[in-house]
C-alpha cells in the first residue's frame, strides 16, 4: 500500500495484493530454511495447506511489488525510493527483503544493498507505538491484536495480509497527524530548544 508522503493520502492505485506460492510441506520447508506451517494461522485466516499451494511463484511476485514500488520512486534513485512502514519490520520484514532482493533484485551494484526502499529511514510502527506509550499505563501490550482492541478497530479480518497492511497505515497516519498538529501549531517548541543550557543528563 503507498501512502502519499505528504497527503497522507491512499496514492492512485496504490495497492499491490497477490497470492504467492508456499511451501506446504512441514519438512520441505525447514529444509529450505523457512518456518512450518502453523495451524493456528490457517484457523485465523481461514485458509488452507491447498490454497497456499496456488498463485505465482515467489521471484513472480516479488518482481511485481519491486516494479509496483518503483512507480512512486520520482526520481529513480535510492534516496527517492519509497520509505518502507509497517509493523516490527525492523527485525522481520527488511530481512525478507533483503534476502528477496539478493536472490531476484533489486541491489545495489556497490553494496548489494536493497533498493526497492529507501537506503536509510524506515518507519516501525511498533516501535513507534512504544515511544508513545512506553509510560503509559493504560497499554499493556504491544502487539496488532492488542492494539486493535486499544484503538477501537474491528478484528474480524485480523490477520489477512491486506487488512494488516490496511490496520497498519491508519494507525501510523493517525500518529503522523497527530505530530504534524504539535509541530505545525507550535504547540512545542524545538528549535532552541536547549540554548538556554537546561539539559537532562
């Protein structure tokens, strides 16, 4: 899903969904280096080992979203890529990524970096949520079940891809209009903000 940077606005088509083929088999896929199949994940998302096993396969797919992603990189450079969002993709998705991007590209020809996203920032929605509310009392949790229930979202969906992606951005832009409130009313001051020489530590 691309998000307008500035509008914080749904971009015009700017959804990317597709099925993907698994690997199904419990031992095939740790042979290959990817976790089993959980059964609780399929009774969440109402799906079955033989629906996982139809669609495109993954170089397929991953060629598609790098190309979808490009179209909103404006100046086809790393620095204009898209800035990747989600939730803890930190220490989930940019690996995917990365490993995705050494076996089927993009890379860059210097570092054999990813370059379907932007080299340097990422917004982690989790980790974002826990700068927020790491004093907070009232959250107890950090996690998409939980903090759907915290912010009033429905679950029933909970879990398919898209309605995570869809769970995810609201939340952020929430957070995003929320922020760009303070700064753009100047309801906190920043800049100079230590030149009277008042420091914490």
């Amino acid at each position: 899903m691309a998000i307008h940077a500035r509008k914080l606005e749904l971009q015009p088509n700017g959804i990317f969904e597709s099925k993907i083929k698994c690997i199904t088999n419990d031992e095939k896929a740790i042979a290959a280096g990817f976790d089993p199949i959980e059964e609780g994940a399929l009774e969440k998302t109402r799906r079955t080992r033989a629906s996982l096993r139809e669609g495109p396969m993954p170089k397929t797919v991953w060629k598609n979203f790098a190309k979808f992603c490009d179209q909103f990189n404006f100046k086809k450079t790393p620095w204009y890529a898209p800035i990747p969002a989600g939730f803890n993709i930190s220490s989930f998705d940019m690996t995917i990524v990365q490993r995705l991007c050494e076996e089927h590209g993009p890379t860059s020809d210097k570092t054999g970096e990813q370059t379907v996203f932007h080299p340097i920032f990422k917004m982690d929605l989790m980790q974002h949520i826990y700068c927020w509310f790491e004093n907070y009392s009232d959250v107890n949790k950090f996690n998409m079940d939980y903090l759907r229930d915290f912010f009033g979202m429905p679950n029933e969906n909970a879990h398919d891809a898209l309605q995570d992606v869809k769970d995810t951005a609201n939340i952020l832009i929430r957070f995003l209009k929320f922020q760009r409130s303070i700064i753009d009313n100047n309801k906190v001051q920043f800049k100079n903000a230590f030149a009277n020489g008042n420091y914490y530590v």
